[in-house]
C-alpha cells in the first residue's frame, strides 16, 4: 500500500515537472508581454557584450556650453557697439608691446593682421570685459576646431578662419540669431540649403558641426574666388558680397577693408575686429592669464554608426549608460532628441569610442528593446470611428400610431416600457394622448457594434433579404440569434443598407 502511494505520488510529480517544461516558451511570450520596459532593460544589459563605462559629460557642464546667453552678448555688442569712440586702458597690454605681437601674428597668416586703434580697443574691451568666457571658449575649441580644420584644409581656406566660429556663434551649435541664421557658422535657411544642408522636421544640418563646416569652408572659398582677399571673404560672409561691392564702389574703388570700413553696415565694421581680437587672444591666451577650462571629451575620442532604427536618446542613454547631455552635445542636429531611421539615407549617432564599440556589438539586442517599447504604445484604433458610423446609420427612431380606445400604458405594455419611459421618449408632461397621433416607442433595429470592431461581423441588408434568408447566409446563425445580436423585438423591421451585426 505505501509503494503504491509512493509510486503514484512520483509519477504525480514526474508529471508536473514535464508538464512544466513544456509549457516555457508560451508562459516566457507571456511575461515578457507584461514585463515592465526597465526590467526588461536590465534583463537586455546583463547579457551585453564588453560593457564599457566611460566619462560622462555632465549636465552643468553641457548647460554651460549651450548657454545662448554668451551668444547673445557677442551679437548684440557686434550690432551695436562703437568701438572707435571707446576709451579703454588696459596695464598689462601696453600699445607697443600690442603692435609687435601683432607683428608677430601677421607673418604667419594670410590675413592682414595690422595694429591700428580701433583693433586695440577691441582686444582691451574683450580681455577686460570677456576673460571668463574665452576660458571657456579656448576650452570648447579643444572639442571643436579639429573638425573645423579639417574641413578648412580640404578647400585650401587658411587655417585661422576657425576663430570665425567664435565671432559668429561662441561655439554653440544651436545658437540662433535674430534674423534666424543657425549654427557654429549661422547659416541662414536659403545659403545653407545652397550648400546642401537639410533642415527637416527631425534634424538641421545647419547645426551639425561636420556637415556646416564642410559648407561653411566652401563657401568661404567661393567668395574668396570672388574677391581675392581673405579680409574681404570675412566681410562678405557677415554683410554678403552685394553690400561689400556697394562698399567697394562707395569708397571710390578701394579694396582694402580698413579704407571701405565707413561704408559697410555696423555690425559689419565691428566683424573683423572682433575676429583679429578673438585670434589674438587665443594666440596669447597664457601671456594673459587665461586658463581653458579642459573639454571632457576630443573628436578624436569620438566615432559615428549608422542606425536603423528610430531611436530616441533617452532610450540610447539608457541601454548604453551614456548621459543623454553627452549625447545632446555630441548630435546637436537631431532636434527632438530623436535620430529617426530612413531608408533613403543614413543617420549617424556619434558617440565615445568605447561606446560605440559597446552598440556595435549589441546591435540586435538594442533594437530589439526599440521595438519592445513601441509595441507597448497604444496604438491607433480606426474602426472606432467605423463603429460608430455604423450605430448612427443603423439607428432610427421607432414610432406607434395612437388607434381609438388606447392609453398610454396598453402602448407602453406593448413595447415592453413603463409609461415613464414612454412619456420621457416623447416630452410628455401629461398622459393625454389622442388617435391619430405618433409616439416614439424606441429603435426599429440598432446594430451594434463589434467588440473586436472589425467588418466582417457586419451584414449589409440588400433589397428582398428577411432575417430568414439573411440567417442562412451564415453557419450557426438563427433568426432568434440575429435578434439578440441586435436588441431586435418581435415587431422590429428591417430595411435595405442596414447593418446588421451576424457573428
């Protein structure tokens, strides 16, 4: 007798556990369906492969590299200030000492880098005024100008025309002027698209440091192809070559930028100033005492991959442990924070090394959390809106003609209504009623919509059907089915394109 209670209980358990086992895969489908995204995440995580950790750049320090505020001062000052009516003293920079600096400056460029007063008082007032943020600037242009200059090199623009960027945006990809121009190098919408700069709903080129320096160095050498003089390139490319040709003709046929300075637009006669005064001090930063503060992060440390899939930063963030402030700084051109997939063009995602190589390796399993998380989104239902076509076009009022001799509650017994309901149908104050009247005593057929909302569970009615004819349409429909499917009474009629419902 214990055997035998032994044995069964053995083969009960045997039992379990096979049954057990083969129900894994519908019981994983199942919770990975109710699993909550961060779990999941993690769950993604643990099995990646070389998962790296690096430096991170930080939100007070991304804050402090996009800060419109810097940007703003520098174009309004460049708009309205009047350099040559100021009188600024500066100890430490002696006027002597300033010309052969600049001396020194001129021999190694192509531009015309010559002392006259008006550039000194640019140079005092940005070192007396501006010491704090050229730290930062000589900081940011760690990060930047490599990228600049390569660009330069390849259109054969001197090298020195990466101090432009300062003059036109204090290095801030997303800096936005006024008048609308955009980027490290402000290009307005007609001049960027020109040189093949996009601007969609996703993404601006304008403010993509590789693409618009690429533009940006063509068309700095397009202009110079115009007027030979890198002096007037610069001019040209704040002010545009018409109003430096009026200038030109203004001046009596002058070339030089210091004899058509008069001639140009304000904000143009400080311009060049301010670029010669952001060379000279990023030139002699340290004889001034001022300390860049150090980029986080290089180019060089840098590496770019295709996506193929619409991804968005938090979700990179998140599966590569990467801030999304490093990743907002290091793809400023995806302006909802968002690198959408096209399949008629690539979008890259650039990142740290290491983290690239991190994505690289766990592509699939990346995506694979992507499309978890879209399809946890609800998604659109569009035959709501049919469903609700079909119960208004379905519903028509039902109405009884009063006959001599009836009341109001031999018609509400009829109907199967309480003379409440009846009177509330009607507006009745009262239970006067007279023949020959109509009352609404309900609906002649209401179809009513499926659950699963899907059209198939219709049937239109054609001309000559009954509910007879319609049920045997259908396997398993009888004509007591169809009237419960569609709240139908005995005395209800149906009529030509009704809908009614059948499954």
């Amino acid at each position: 007798m214990n055997y035998k209670v032994l044995t069964l209980l053995a083969c009960g358990l045997f039992s379990y556990s096979v049954m057990g086992q083969n129900q894994p895969t519908t019981q994983t489908e199942t919770l990975k369906k109710e699993m909550d995204p961060a779990v999941y995440l993690d769950s993604i995580k643990k099995t990646f492969v070389n998962h790296a950790s690096s430096a991170s750049i930080e939100k007070r320090w991304l804050n402090e590299l996009m800060n419109q505020d810097l940007f703003n001062d520098l174009e309004a000052e460049l708009a309205d200030a009047n350099f040559d009516d100021e009188d600024i003293r500066l100890d430490e920079l002696p006027t002597e000492l300033l010309k052969e600096r600049l001396k020194r400056l001129n021999e190694k460029t192509p531009f015309n880098v010559e002392y006259n007063e008006t550039l000194e008082k640019v140079i005092k007032s940005f070192l007396k005024k501006r010491k704090r943020s050229f730290e930062r600037l000589i900081g940011l242009s760690e990060y930047y100008f490599p990228m600049f200059e390569e660009q330069l090199a390849k259109q054969n623009v001197p090298l020195e025309v990466k101090y432009l960027s300062i003059v036109e945006s204090a290095l801030n990809p997303t800096a936005k002027s006024r008048v609308g121009a955009t980027g490290l190098w402000q290009f307005m919408y007609p001049t960027g698209k020109q040189y093949n700069l996009e601007v969609t709903s996703y993404t601006d080129d304008r403010i993509d440091p590789l693409k618009s320096s690429e533009a940006a160095a063509k068309f700095l050498s397009d202009l110079y192809g115009m007027f030979g003089d890198w002096d007037l390139v610069l001019a040209s490319y704040n002010a545009g070559p018409g109003n430096v040709s009026k200038a030109i003709r203004r001046s009596n046929g002058y070339t030089n930028y210091w004899n058509i300075r008069p001639n140009l637009p304000r904000e143009t006669q400080n311009y060049l100033p301010a670029f010669y005064a952001t060379m000279y001090i990023f030139e002699y930063a340290k004889e001034h005492g001022i300390a860049s503060k150090k980029s986080p992060i290089k180019v060089v440390e840098t590496d770019t991959i295709a996506v193929k899939k619409t991804m968005s930063f938090d979700q990179i963030a998140s599966l590569l442990d990467v801030s999304k402030e490093e990743i907002t700084f290091l793809n400023p051109t995806y302006k909802l924070g968002v690198i959408p997939y096209d399949s008629g063009k690539q979008n890259f995602l650039r990142l740290p090394i290491k983290k690239i190589g991190l994505m690289a390796s766990n592509e699939a399993k990346m995506y694979a959390y992507v499309d978890y998380v879209a399809s946890r989104k609800e998604q659109p239902n569009y035959n709501i809106v049919a469903e609700s076509i079909v119960e208004t076009a379905s519903v028509n009022p039902r109405y009884h003609t009063i006959k001599k001799g009836e009341s109001l509650g031999t018609i509400a017994n009829k109907y199967g209504l309480s003379q409440t309901e009846l009177k509330k149908l009607n507006n009745m104050k009262s239970s006067v009623i007279y023949p020959g009247k109509k009352l609404v005593v309900g609906k002649t057929a209401v179809a009513q919509a499926s659950s699963k909302g899907s059209k198939s569970n219709f049937y239109t009615v054609q001309r000559g059907d009954s509910l007879s004819s319609i049920s045997k349409k259908f396997a398993g429909v009888t004509v007591s089915i169809l009237k419960s499917l569609n709240n139908m009474k005995d005395a209800d009629a149906i009529r030509p394109g009704m809908k009614l419902r059948v499954n």
